[in-house]
C-alpha cells in the first residue's frame, strides 16, 4: 500500500491548526485594539506582551521532563479545549461586564500557560503524524499555513471588530478552539507511557533534565542550528523598530511603504512553500543549500536599506521563498533527527534558548540604533549575523550535515 502524506492523522490536524489560526489571529486583532482603546498606552500592550514570555521560558523546563513519559495527544486535546473555555468565558465577561486591565493581564497569563503547553504538545506529536518520507512536505504545508491565514483573516477581523465587538469574536475564537480539539480527538496514534503507573517525582523529574543535558552535550550539530537559529532570529527581532525609525524618518519613505513589505514576504513565502511542496531536495544537497540561503539572507539584510524602494520589495520577496525552504527543511530535519522519548525536553530547551537570546539581542540592537544610522546598524548586525554562521554552522559543518542529511550516515 503506497504512503500518502494526507492521510486521515496528517488531515485532522491540519484542519485543527487552522480552525487555532483562525480564531488566534481574529482574537488578537480584537485584544489588540481593545487594550490600546481602553488603556491609552502602548506601555500596557507591550507590558502584556513581556509577561506572555514568562510562562514560555518557565513552564517548559519544569513540563517538558514529564510531557516526554506521556501520551502528547491529551496534552493538546486538552489545552485547546480550556483555551476555547477561557476565550468563551472572556467574550461573555466583556458583553456584561467593564474591561479591566489587571483582569486582562491575568487573563493574558493563564492564556500563555495553556498555548505553551499547546506548543510543546504539537510541536512534538506533528512529526509522528507525518508519514516516512514526507516530512519536507509536511512542514511546508506549516510553514504556508498561518501567514496566509493571518493574510485572508486581517480584514475579516478589522470588519468583525467593528461590526459584532471584541466580546463575540472571543466567544468565535473559544469555539474554534473547542471544534479544533474536537477534531484532533479523531486521531489515532500510538503513543507510550513511559510513566505507567509510577508517580512523577523530583528525581525523575532532575534524571530527565540530565539526560536530555547529555544528549546536546554530544549533539554538536544540533547545537550549532540551535545557536545560529537564536542569534540570526535574535537579531532579526531587533530589526522591526529600527525599520519603522528608517520609514518614519527617511526622506521620501513613509509608514504605507514599510507595511508593503510583510505583503511581499508573504508573496515569496507563498511561492517558496509551493516550491518545498512540490521538490524534494536530495538529502546531499540538504546542508548545501541551507547554508547557502542562511549566507544570501544576511547578505539581503545587508544592503536592504542601502538600495532602491522597488528592490527592498524584491529583496523581502526572496528572503521570504528562501526563508519558507530553509525553515522547512530544517524543521524536518530536526524534528526527524531528535529521539521521540527526548523531543519534547529538546524542543523545551531551544524555545527557551530562542527566548533568551532574542531578549538580549533585541535590546543591543535597538540601543545599536540609538548610535549609529539605522542604514549602517542593520549592515553592521548583517556582518555579524554572517559572521556567526561561519563560526557555527560552517566550522561544525560535519556535525551539522548529520543532521541535515540522515541518510548520508
């Protein structure tokens, strides 16, 4: 019987993904607005948006060890069922009652424990739904998923929030979540308790962390993707302010501009998914060609500021087709090469490894900005981007080819 990648398991869950994405970005189009409506502070948003980390970084050291003893699949169920129940519940509380703004902050606290036990559950049960073979194409669907979601549903939201009010599009987004774990009920997979009938304690909790620890200690490949992953990401976070300084402040560039390049990203990003969809790159050529698109993407970011309007679209447009193939392909790749019994503490660990990094290098670079020209500050975290990829993924290429081409070994 010949393989197919949308079989039933690969099908329900990415009609589930979709149905989150959906009511994820219609949400928190309408919570955006809210808050700055009611509180007047773009202080309150960002402070909202600093505590939602805390539960990202905390919450998977601690889960991770006993989530990789137990079946995923209650996890995810479960976590997008109570997510549907807070959003519902925050719907019915904003029809009857006032907005409150610590209110929203617990709410905003709970919402990110429950999505990073979501995050960890799906990040480590998706490669088990894709069928040997297909990984590349498993992935590049991901990848293509949430931004045309979040293309096609902006407007819808902007209309929604003026027309129905942000307390029914919550009520929408809690039974979208409800419908999703409905859906991912249906899958059937076979997945081991590790635990049995043993209770969890403090020292297989402490043995868990240790061995996961030992694992990257001799994982160098993986170590090497992980370290570049956070530094270029880091880096790229930093970015978005210094663009809006650049666009508010440069003559003859405006803020309309700027917004055209998210639709220009998302044009590439459409076109290279297709791409991964359809051609599968040869498992030699794996690590050849992702080194290749990390060394074109920083020589992009570069001279993004350095060269005619019309070719900052271009630039963004091929940043985006081989963004979408090196992050698809490495996402295979990855999720393919960790142990199933250590994925989830894996996966643990580079979230809060990408956290950390993008927190700290966010800050340099937005004070990089406050000393040199924004032209210049990007060139300069470019150069150093490029720089730290030779260190990383080229000097370890040899434990970093083991990763990206398995069947080589």
């Amino acid at each position: 019987m010949n393989k197919k990648l949308w079989n039933k398991n690969f099908t329900l869950i990415i009609i589930a993904s979709a149905l989150g994405a959906i009511g994820g970005v219609a949400g928190n189009f309408a919570l955006s607005f809210l808050v700055f409506n009611e509180t007047k502070s773009t202080f309150a948003a960002a402070l909202t948006a600093a505590l939602s980390f805390v539960p990202a970084f905390i919450i998977p050291f601690f889960a991770a060890p006993w989530m990789d003893r137990l079946p995923r699949k209650p996890f995810l169920i479960g976590s997008d069922f109570i997510n549907g129940i807070c959003y519902a519940a925050a719907g019915f509380y904003l029809l009857n009652f006032e907005f409150t703004y610590i209110g929203y902050l617990c709410f905003s606290l709970l919402i990110s424990c429950l999505q990073t036990f979501d995050e960890l559950a799906y990040n480590s049960i998706y490669p088990n739904l894709i069928p040997e073979g297909f990984e590349q194409k498993g992935y590049s669907v991901l990848g293509m998923l949430y931004p045309l979601i979040r293309v096609l549903m902006m407007p819808v939201a902007a209309l929604l929030y003026g027309s129905i009010g942000v307390g029914m599009m919550l009520i929408i987004q809690g039974a979208l979540s409800a419908i999703a774990a409905f859906i991912e009920s249906g899958i059937q997979i076979n997945e081991k308790n590790r635990l049995k009938d043993e209770k969890y304690t403090f020292r297989m909790w402490k043995e868990d962390i240790f061995e996961a620890a030992r694992y990257l200690k001799k994982e160098k490949g993986l170590m090497s993707i992980y370290s570049y992953m956070a530094f270029t990401n880091g880096i790229a976070n930093g970015y978005h302010p210094l663009l809006v300084a650049f666009f508010s402040t440069a003559a003859g560039m405006t803020a309309t501009m700027y917004s055209f390049f998210s639709a220009a990203e998302f044009i590439g990003r459409t076109f290279g998914g297709t791409f991964a969809y359809k051609l599968k790159i040869k498992p030699e050529k794996r690590f050849s060609f992702a080194f290749l698109v990390y060394i074109i993407y920083e020589f992009m970011d570069m001279i993004l500021l350095w060269i005619p309007y019309p070719l900052m679209l271009v630039n963004r447009g091929i940043c985006g087709f081989l963004g979408i193939n090196s992050a698809t392909m490495r996402q295979a790749a990855v999720q393919t090469y960790i142990p199933d019994e250590l994925r989830s503490r894996i996966n643990a660990f580079e979230n809060m490894l990408y956290f950390s990094v993008s927190a700290a290098l966010g800050l340099v670079v937005g004070a990089l900005g406050e000393v040199f020209d924004y032209r210049v500050c990007i060139t300069l975290c470019g150069i150093c981007t490029m720089v730290f990829c030779l260190l990383t993924i080229f000097k370890n290429r040899t434990d970093v080819k083991k990763v990206y081409n398995p069947e080589k070994q």
